[in-house]
C-alpha cells in the first residue's frame, strides 16, 4: 500500500526503558512471524476473573478478530495488548503479553512507548475538539517528531482513505465531520505515529452501513502494512474481513482459535458452532 509511512520512518524508541531490542523493522512473510503473543494469560476485576488463563499468537500483516458474546472477555483481552487496563485501579493481570520477544507487563516497559508501536481505535469515535490537521498530528507532536508534519498528515489520510474527502477543510473541526468520518480520521490519528499493531474494539458499531462498509475496506488495506486485530459482534463482518478468528465464550476463556474459514464452516467445538449458527449468544 503505497500511502502507508514508510519503514525507514518508523520510530526507534524501544518500548522499554532500558536498551533491549524490540525486533527488526524489515517485513517477512507475515506468515512467518508472530506479532502478538499471549502465554497463560489471566485477568481480574477485583475478584471476578474476565480472562481465563488465555495463550494465543496473532500473526503479522493479518486481520485477526475476536468474537465471542458480550461479557466474554474479548474487549479486556484486547485491551491487555497495549495494557490500556493500566488505567482501570482494581484490574490485576497474570501471565505474558509478548510484542517483539518482549513481555509488555516487565517492570521496564514504558506503557507510552508501548502504545506508539500498538494504537487503538475506540468503537465510538472520539476525535478531538481540533482541526482536522491538528487531530493527525496531536501523537507526532508529543512524541517530538521532527519530520514533515504536515507530509505526514496527508500520507495517513490518504491511507485511512479520507484525503479526498478532506484536502480542502484541514483548519475545519474534527467535530464537523460526519461519524464514519470521524472514526476515519480516528484511523489516521492512529496510523500517523507509525505503529506496528492496529488494535480496534468494535469499530464499525456505531455507524451506518456505507460507513461501515468503507471501514472494512480499510481494515483490508491497512493490512498490508499493518497487523489488525479487531474486536467485533458482526459475525458475517469477521467473516469478510479476517484471517484468523478467535472465539471467547462464557468465563473469559478462549474456545477456538483458527483461520476464519475453518471457524465459520467447520469449527472443532460444537460450542463455537452453536454460537455461530446463532443456538446463543
């Protein structure tokens, strides 16, 4: 995908705070490597337990989504990848979330850091009271970027397919625009500080179809460049658009992990299949 930042721009910031390589910048076949892995992974609220004691390797450059009824876990797992659930004070995590060969709960982790290589778009768009320009570049600023800003901010959204849409208002209102819109320019604010991961949590929810629809489109552009994972309730959206699905279920356990085709037409689990087929849920 030609619009995408470049590999050479890519931050070198370790995500730690002390120098231990966080993995090369030149792509493989993303077969190839993981991405994201979790290794016994558990998570508390207080005393109710949201994650059960979840391993699962995400692969790069792939769209991996995470179905499962409300209240399976889903969203906190999501969350756990680039520990957003640091801000929730009676939230415990155990076990491993590796990223780069990294444990990204070691002491020695920066949180921030960590979330420059792994953004995240909300299922509601939430685009700050700024311009449009000013919304792409908020991440760059912080993080002292000190390359062509504005270059940048036309190269991310071109790539969340907004710049024709927006060329010409760059001084207008993130606020202004229209919801798919908004969570398009989400996409790019996201994208514009070059991360390796996308993580989205039901990002399509809030719109209408058509909006919806130029989103999934996006996912799979995005894909070239980017490793996905999308927490979504649309079965047949996770259908379209992935390439590996993982189904949670009652308890916060993860039930089956596989390549969507396999999930959606002949699953392991007679669980997962009475889910899809809607039996519960």
């Amino acid at each position: 995908m030609s619009n995408t930042p470049s590999s050479d721009t890519r931050s070198s910031e370790s995500l730690i705070t002390t120098d231990v390589e966080t993995g090369s910048n030149d792509r493989i076949t993303p077969s190839d490597r993981t991405a994201v892995a979790a290794r016994d992974l558990n998570v508390y609220y207080g005393d109710e337990q949201a994650i059960d004691d979840v391993s699962i390797e995400i692969p790069e450059k792939r769209v991996t989504a995470l179905i499962g009824p409300s209240g399976c876990g889903k969203s906190t797992f999501l969350r756990c990848i680039n520990r957003m659930n640091d801000m929730i004070d009676v939230c415990r995590v155990d076990g491993d979330v590796e990223f780069g060969g990294k444990n990204v709960y070691d002491d020695d982790v920066d949180p921030v850091a960590l979330r420059r290589k792994i953004g995240m778009v909300f299922q509601k768009p939430n685009p700050f009271p700024k311009s449009i320009r000013d919304n792409v570049a908020y991440g760059l600023k912080i993080q002292g970027f000190d390359g062509d800003v504005d270059a940048r901010v036309e190269e991310s959204l071109k790539s969340a397919a907004l710049w024709d849409e927006v060329k010409d208002q760059l001084d207008s209102s993130g606020l202004d625009l229209s919801g798919g819109q908004q969570q398009r320019l989400c996409i790019a604010r996201a994208i514009a500080a070059d991360p390796e991961v996308v993580l989205m949590d039901e990002p399509t929810s809030a719109l209408d179809p058509v909006a919806a629809s130029k989103i999934e489109d996006l996912i799979d552009d995005l894909a070239e460049e980017y490793t996905v994972i999308i927490v979504t309730h649309n079965m047949q959206q996770a259908a379209r658009i992935s390439d590996r699905t993982a189904v949670f279920l009652t308890g916060g356990r993860l039930v089956e992990y596989d390549d969507t085709a396999k999930i959606f037409e002949d699953p392991e689990e007679q669980r997962v299949e009475d889910y899809i087929t809607g039996k519960f849920g």
